[in-house]
C-alpha cells in the first residue's frame, strides 16, 4: 500500500459472551446465547455496521469446565462462518484451525470452499494446539513436543499452499470441445515429507483469493518462525509502542532471511478496550469486569498470577522484565507470555501501573472514546502496527458501544473508512494474490 492508501484494519472476537472471564455477569442476553446461531448473526450485523474487516473465532475443541469460567468455545467456527457468510454480506471471517490435530487435504478443501462461497472472505488462523485436554480428544497419544508442533505445521501449510493450486480450472477446455479436461488444469502434488504424505490434487478449484489469507499467533521462537514462513496476517499481544516494534522487526527480518517479501506482512495485535465517560468511570469498569473489584485487587491478582511473595511485595516498585520471562518450555503458550516482559524491558513500570496496561494478556486502553481512538492510532500511524484485533470483555455491549463512540472518531481523522471497499480480504488488507 502506499502512504495514501494505508488505513487501519479492524477485526473483533466475538467468541461467546466476550473475552473476559468475568465479564459475562455484567453483559446484556441470556446464557444460551452462546450456542444461538441468531446471537452471532446479530454480533455479525453490529460487527458490519462498524465496517470491522473481519469478525475473530478462536478455537479449542476440548470443553473447558472450571467452575468461575464459563464455555467458551462452543460451534465449529467454520461452521458457523459459513453459515454467517450467506447472512452478513461484506465482512471477512477469521477461522481459527489446529494444524496438531487436522489432515492439510481436508483443511485444504473446507477452507477453499469456504471462501469460494464467501466470495473470497476468509482468513484462516493456523494455531499449534499445546492443551493435552484437546489431545486426549483425538485419540490416545500424548501431545506433541512444542518443536515438533511447530514443524508440523510449517509443513501443514506448505501441503495446503500446494492443493490450493493444484487445480486452476481457468485452463480447462472451452464448452463445446470434445474434452472437458485439460491435461495441465490439475496435477497431482506427490507431496511426502516427515509428517505428511499427500498426493492430490484438491478438488476444489482455485478460489477468488487464490487461496485464503493465513493467520497466525505466536512469539515464541517456533510461532515467529511459521509467522515469517507463512504468516499474512499477524495476531499477537503488543502492549508498547517500542515492544511492537522490536516484535515487528523480529518477524519481518526473519521472513527476509527466508527469502520472503515482508511487505506481505500485516500486524494486528489484539486490544481489549474498557469506555466510560470519564477516566474514572473506566477505571471502575475496568475493575468490575476483571473481577478483582478493586486496584488492590488487581494488584492481588497480579501477586497470584505471578507467583510472588506477598509479604516483599512492593506495588510501586519498578519491576525487573527478567523477573516475568515465561518458560519456554512450559506447556502453556509461550508467546502470549511475553507480552509483559516485553513491555517491561521497554518501559520502567511499577505493579501499580502494568495492571492497567494489559488484561487477558493484551493491550489495555481505558478512558473515553477520544482518548482511546488516540491511543489507537498512535501505534498504526507510524507503522508499529497495522491495526488490532479488538477483543471486548463483554458482547454484545461493549462492541456496540465501540462502533457507537469509537469507530466514527476513527472515521473523522481519516484512518478508517466509512464503507466497504475492495472485493476480498485481500484487497482491504492490501495483500497480494498468490501467482
């Protein structure tokens, strides 16, 4: 894109009753909401009243019961995109996909479908699974070592990108010849590698996008590898102008020493946002809709969360970045683990301060409409991101009173449109099409 043409992209989850746990107590709707295809087409209407790019659907295909949480992930998402896709006109669909636990032909082919009937819609999220409750759904074997998964996935992908193309019927013969066929319109991929073994072609033809836009999130050393590989699309936690830029340089200065165009590249970390008509009125929310009821709770959570020692700890003392580095071993994902390092290696903050500037491991704003559209476009107008995935604690509220408050504030300083432009996701995201 050139300076001109650059604008903000826009996505939002609306992954059951929002995005914070807690937050659910204080939304408007009933509980069987999540499993009501008619709730998710209506946060699909308010979601294109916003002109949001795209609506997010993570995924975990494993019921999670604690006893505070609540489900989370109900419908499979592509499932239910292509349901909305016939519905809701314009918006894209991000379908979030284990790459652990799925056949690349099968994937190949539902996702191709999917955006040959979406009119070139969709963006798949390719995720490694890292729960052993999803593993233990797909049969008796133990998870996968995080390396290994990783690997798997870098070549899930490169399968999927080779079915994709396998078959181009714009070479097939003219009505009226004597063969349908053309010998060089589809060609077997005789792909077989460590993991895979795929001899195609897919039977499903090129789509409009020539094939999906591919999403990724991670940043560990595997997740930057397979987003500078593969990844269009980026969804990540950045909770600093100066984290953004070190993480955006890591992915791009990688995808170069792959031999790849980084300006294929587009990051939208995610962004969860708490309005009120005043600071204060935020702050409250804020401490509402964590479930912490409090700043000393906050802080006791973070206390918790963090494994420290009560009786030293300080809230006002600047906090050491060493101190928070996640394992890289650990089961859990490793890349939204260091978002809070990240930030404290860039910025000298107290506990007291880094409990307002990051919740469910993303980026915090807090204030009133002007002050967030502000801050939103601090990060986009020097390039530290493309835009954000916007993740509200609470749906349908909170995304209506985004679109209501934020979205036109956006749209008066000229960095978000007003209507729809582009026929793909491809093109509103300015991506180039795959030869």
């Amino acid at each position: 894109m050139s300076i001109q043409q650059r604008r903000m992209n826009l996505n939002v989850g609306l992954n059951s009753t929002g995005y914070l746990a807690n937050a659910w107590k204080y939304r408007s709707g009933a509980w069987h909401d999540i499993n009501d295809p008619a709730y998710y087409r209506r946060l699909a209407e308010i979601a294109h009243k916003g002109r949001f790019d795209a609506v997010f659907f993570s995924d975990h295909p494993a019921l999670m019961t604690e006893p505070l949480g609540r489900p989370f992930h109900t419908i499979d998402p592509l499932i239910l995109c292509t349901a909305l896709a016939a519905q809701v006109p314009d918006i894209g669909f991000v379908v979030t996909v284990s790459s652990t636990y799925n056949s690349p032909y099968n994937f190949a082919r539902r996702a191709q479908s999917l955006d040959i009937v979406s009119g070139g819609r969709l963006i798949v999220n390719i995720v490694s699974s890292f729960n052993p409750n999803v593993a233990a759904n797909f049969g008796s074997a133990a998870l996968p070592p995080r390396n290994e998964r990783y690997a798997r996935a870098v070549e899930f992908l490169d399968v999927a990108k080779k079915l994709w193309a396998s078959w181009d019927p714009r070479r097939e013969s003219e009505v009226g010849s004597d063969r349908f066929w053309d010998s060089t319109s589809a060609v077997p991929i005789d792909h077989e590698d460590a993991f895979f073994q795929v001899r195609g072609p897919l039977n499903v033809p090129r789509g409009p996008q020539g094939h999906p836009v591919i999403a990724q999130a991670g940043a560990s050393d595997g997740g930057i590898d397979l987003a500078a590989r593969h990844g269009e699309i980026i969804y990540c936690n950045i909770l600093s102008k100066p984290a953004g830029r070190a993480f955006g340089d890591k992915v791009r200065n990688r995808a170069v020493s792959l031999g790849r165009d980084p300006a294929g590249i587009r990051i939208v970390p995610g962004l969860v946002v708490i309005l009120g008509e005043s600071l204060k009125e935020a702050l409250r929310k804020h401490e509402l809709y964590s479930g912490t009821g409090s700043e000393d709770g906050l802080l006791e959570r973070f206390v918790r969360e963090h494994g420290l020692d009560r009786d030293r700890f300080d809230p006002d003392a600047v906090l050491d970045y060493e101190r928070f580095l996640p394992d890289q071993n650990r089961q859990q994902a490793v890349g939204m683990g260091l978002g809070l390092a990240d930030l404290l290696q860039h910025e000298r903050l107290t506990a007291r301060q880094a409990v307002r500037r990051s919740e469910g491991h993303h980026r915090l704003l807090i204030g009133t409409a002007e002050q967030v559209a502000e801050e939103m476009i601090d990060l986009w107008e020097d390039g530290t991101v493309d835009g954000y995935t916007l993740q509200p604690p609470r749906a349908p509220d909170d995304i209506i009173e985004f679109v209501d408050t934020v979205i036109p504030i956006l749209q008066d300083r000229n960095v978000y449109p007003r209507q729809y432009e582009g026929r793909t996701i491809r093109d509103r995201y300015g991506l180039s099409y795959p030869t």
